[in-house]
C-alpha cells in the first residue's frame, strides 16, 4: 500500500544535509553531468549562472553572492555542491550541508537563501517539495522517518 505525503514543511534543514541529522545526505546530484541532466531545462541557466561548470577535475571553490550575504560552497565531485567551511577553498574541510542552509533565526528552522532571489528556480528544481511525495513500502517509509525525525510531513495510506 503507498503512503502520500501531507503537511507543510517546517524547514527543519533535513533533506538539505543540516549538520546532526541522522543521515546526512546533500541534496545535489554527485557529478556535474549528471547534474546537468537531472536538473529541468527551465532551471539550467539559473544553476549554471549560480554555480558555474565545474567540470569532472578536481573540487572547486566558489562564493555565490545572494542579495547582501555570501555563500561559500565548493562543489566536490562524487558528493555534490557542499559548504565550504574555514579554511575556505581547501576541497578537504567541507560539510555536507547545502551551501544555501540558512542558520537557525532563532525559530528551529533551517530556511533556504535561495527563495526570493533570482535563483529560486534552482530551489525549485532541486529542493521543493523537500523529499519524495509517495512512499510504495513501510520499509521505505520507516527509513526516511529515521533519517527525518525533525520533518513535519506526515503520512496516510492511500489506495
């Protein structure tokens, strides 16, 4: 029996690889051509002008000006575009979170920087809805509700 998803989503930063979830996994496609064919055709030009071509080599740094603040990401091939952390540029001192994770603003969400600027295709494309809107198992089900323990979604059986 399949199981739709329901609710709103709190932004709790799961599905964007926050720091200290149970699974940690980044939201963007592992290598570059495949990014390119996994993204929809409408958002390419934003991702291409957001990110650059990083190409197959070697991990790439990059800092993104969205509005007044910069984002620092680096884009490691096998894993994704990640957040560059301190010392910037250095491809070994990443995290797995997507660079656009907002910090905490005090509410125990973990908003995306990329809604309300001229990306917001980008997160559209690749990140709205967060997560998979069907499940077609328990087995599959429990799975991401262990990996998402802060996600508001809920559940229900459908016929």
């Amino acid at each position: 029996m399949p199981f739709q998803r329901q609710g709103t989503c709190s932004r709790c930063g799961q599905c964007c690889g926050a720091d200290g979830s149970p699974n940690q996994a980044n939201p963007w496609p592992k290598n570059w051509p495949e990014a390119i064919h996994a993204w929809e055709p409408t958002a390419r030009p934003a991702i291409v002008q957001l990110v650059g071509n990083p190409g197959d080599g070697d991990p790439i740094g990059y800092a993104i000006r969205l509005g007044n603040k910069t984002y620092r990401s680096v884009w490691v091939t096998g894993v994704g575009l990640c957040k560059d952390v301190a010392p910037f540029g250095d491809p070994s001192n990443y995290s797995l979170e997507c660079p656009f994770l907002v910090d905490d603003p005090g509410d125990g969400s973990r908003p995306c920087a990329l809604v309300g600027t001229a990306a917001e295709p980008v997160y559209q494309d690749r990140c709205y809805p967060e997560g998979p809107e069907f499940f077609y198992n328990q087995q599959s089900l429990d799975q991401w509700e262990a990996d998402h323990p802060l996600c508001s979604h809920t559940w229900v059986e459908v016929p």
